[in-house]
C-alpha cells in the first residue's frame, strides 16, 4: 500500500466538496476529516476510514498496536497518569544542610514504567528498541535530556512516533526509583548498581552531593547558572517516594534582592478584600510594576507609605525589563531612592492598572500551565495561570500574545476547582500540554 513520507500530504475525497487532506509529521499520521479531528484521544492514537483506506488496514492496525476501531474513536482522557513525585520551591526557611543536592535538569520529564515512557500526563514516548532494552522491569524516574538549553530539540525529539535515529542525540538521566526498597540513599545505591552493570552510554545516573549549607548552596546554583542550567533541586535524607507535591523535595531558583518607591496602593481581592492587595512601584529607571505577595496579614493591614523605599526579591528580568515574580521582602532602611522618572500621579490610571497586574501581578508560588492545539486550519495556544485567589487565562494563535482574562475567587481552592474545569474541557477538544517536565517540578 502506499504510505506519506515523514512531512508529506497527499489530498483523498471524501464526502465534502474539498479533499481531505493526510499528513505524516515524525511518524503521527492526521487526516482533516471531523471524525479524526472531533476525537478527544491523544493525535497519535488517532485514525479515520480515509487513513485505513490510504495506508492500509494492515499498516493502521500495526501503527495504533490494537485492533482497529470500527468507527472513531472517542475517550474522555489521555491516559493515566504516572505516580511521580513533585517538587515544591524552597521557602528560604528550610535549612538544607545534608540534604542531597543535584542541577535541575531542562529535559522532558519521562517516568519509566517497566515497558514504556510516560510523560507527567501519562502519554507515552515511543523510544527506539535499543534506547530502552537495557532498561529494568521495576520503574525508574528521570529525564529525557541532551544538553542545557536544548529543551526545545529534546521536545522535537521524544514527541516523534517513529522511534528515528535522532534519538541518538538524547540521554536518559535517572534520578529515582520508585518502587525500590529504602530510603533515598537505599534508592541511589539501587541505581549505582543498576549503572554498572548497563554498558549503554545513552543511560546514567544524576549526580547527586551532600549540600553543607547556604553559602555550598549559593555558589552551586550560580556555577550551574553561569553554565546555562535551571537551578537545583534539593532531596531529604532518608525520604520516601511520594506521589504528588512533597515538602521532602525542592527546587532552588535564584532571586535576586532590589529596592523601589512605593507609588500606590492597591485593593485586595478574594481573601484580601477590605485590605491591600498589591503595591504599585517604581524601580530607580522609571519602571513601574505591582508587588502583590510576601505581606503579612498585619502588613496588608498597614501597607508601606507611598514615598517609601521597599526591598522586593525576584527571580529575573523579562525582555521589558519588569522583575519577574516579584516579592515583598522587607521595608528598605537605607536612604530613599532617587527615580529617573518620578510618576506625576501617586495613583495609576485604572487602564495602566490593569494592564499591570495581567503581566506582573503572579504570586511565586503560582502554577502556569501551557498547551497548544494544530490542524490544517489553525495552530492555537491555551496557557493557565493560578495565581493565589485568582485564575489567570491567555489564548490566541501560536506566535502572538494573544488575549488575557482574569477571574477571582473567594478561596484557593475554588480557583483551582474551576481552573481544573477549565483544562479538562481544553484536554477535550485536543490541546495537548507542552513545557519541560522538570524533576519533581
């Protein structure tokens, strides 16, 4: 039978008046047809009577690894997610001497379950036979990787279904072992051993230290830093393998200390209703931003005075300059500092406002989620933010800033409820999540 070489399309009829048109893109095959394209299962689980009638009922059933379904085929998930473990950010407070110290790696998370890879999602990865025959039968946790600030290769390569030689570019680095006995340090020993005895060079274990301190913490994370990496991630001694969020597990980012002038206050909402929310600052250039976490109760209560100089903390600087995650440290006891641009009014224009707080306004603890959505008529993105009390949507076509809403809640937990709701209807109508699936992350 004929087949479509890998970025090829061929036009069949069918019933409508235009073509179908077939695509193979890196092994998954699409058809324009609404029964493909109105199906909730993943892409590459997907077929249609135009792609069994090109290809081959033969070569259809080969490719899904079942039988065929007499008609499309409809599924209200994508699979079942695997039981992996999940990184909470350090606090500042937790003191992480002798806690186990490695980089957080920018790779595509991928959980080994004894057969097959998964993503956080529970999609599958389909590595060649020789990536994967020296892999054990008991799970393994790790990433798929090449090399610092190769995510986007690394992703081109593992969602592929045509188990190519590109895979030769990647690496599967392990850092736990989930079903193994022992504490943390039982599970190393576990996959030392594993490691010596596999002659495969694509296969390795993370490299792991004992951290003495801050200042061993500090100096590690601007190593890795200046390297191009992530950050680190912190394990404790003697810990179990959880599922979910674990405090027993931390990601480390750098932040860095800055001071501004307080040019405004504004209201809380939610749970901060009646109080400060956030404040509007200025930076020494002229840069003006909100800071809405790292209040107390009392000082929500009795924000700073406008005309006092804040130090905030922040992860980075984004292209437009603003610091990113913003969070309110301390208020700044050395003298005032002098703006290039003072503000002509203490109180933005409600238009500069909220505008602000779209961008800028994400508590650090926030969770951002991303997924895209592409046929042969549109190539779109969805993005989810939860941020505290509030639930923060960004859509439109891939390569614009598309459109932001925001929405309150009286509670975290009813913002997560709804933008739970949210993301199940997006899974439904095929968007399929992206972002480095990080260890433990």
């Amino acid at each position: 039978m004929a087949d479509i070489e890998d970025g090829g399309t061929v036009e069949v009829k069918g019933s409508a008046a235009k073509p179908y048109i077939l695509r193979n893109v890196g092994g998954v095959y699409s058809c324009s047809c609404p029964a493909w394209r109105n199906q909730s299962t993943p892409i590459e689980k997907r077929t249609c009577k135009h792609l069994r009638k090109y290809r081959g009922e033969a070569v259809e059933k080969e490719r899904l690894g079942g039988e065929l379904p007499a008609k499309a085929v409809k599924s209200s998930s994508k699979g079942t997610e695997p039981p992996i473990l999940l990184a909470q950010k350090w606090d500042q407070y937790v003191d992480l001497a002798d806690w186990w110290m490695s980089e957080k790696l920018d790779g595509v998370r991928a959980y080994w379950d004894g057969q097959k890879f998964l993503s956080r999602q529970g999609n599958q990865y389909h590595a060649p036979d020789w990536f994967v025959e020296q892999l054990p039968e008991t799970p393994l946790d790790g990433e798929l990787w090449i090399d610092r600030k190769k995510f986007q290769r690394t992703v081109s390569i593992v969602r592929r279904q045509d188990r190519s030689d590109h895979w030769k570019e990647v690496r599967y680095v392990i850092f736990d072992a989930p079903k193994a006995d022992g504490g943390f340090e039982d599970r190393l020993d576990f996959l030392n051993d594993f490691i010596q005895s596999s002659s495969q060079e694509h296969i390795s274990l993370l490299e792991h230290q004992r951290c003495t301190g801050v200042s061993h913490l500090q100096d590690e994370l601007a190593r890795i830093e200046s390297l191009g990496g992530e950050g680190l991630m912190l394990r404790e001694p003697g810990s179990n393998y959880e599922i979910g969020r674990s405090s027993t597990l931390l990601k480390v980012k750098n932040f860095h200390d800055a001071e501004a002038v307080v040019l405004a206050h504004q209201p809380g909402k939610g749970k901060h209703k009646g109080r400060m929310g956030a404040l509007v600052v200025q930076l020494a250039d002229g840069t003006e931003f909100s800071v809405g976490t790292g209040f107390s109760d009392a000082q929500r209560n009795e924000p700073p005075a406008v005309g006092s100089t804040i130090t905030f903390r922040y992860q980075e600087m984004t292209d437009g300059g603003v610091p990113r995650f913003p969070s309110f440290v301390r208020m700044h006891e050395g003298n005032p500092i002098q703006v290039a641009k003072p503000s002509t009014s203490k109180k933005p224009s409600k238009k500069s406002s909220k505008s602000t707080s779209k961008k800028v306004e994400v508590a650090e603890d926030s969770v951002k989620r991303y997924f895209e959505y592409e046929d042969d008529k549109s190539s779109k993105f969805w993005e989810i933010t939860i941020s505290d009390t509030d639930v923060i949507v960004r859509y439109g076509r891939i390569g614009t800033d598309g459109t932001t809403k925001e929405k309150s809640f009286a509670d975290q937990a009813a913002a997560q409820t709804h933008a739970e709701k949210l993301i199940g209807q997006k899974t439904k109508k095929g968007y399929e999540e992206q972002g480095a699936g990080e260890q433990g992350g």
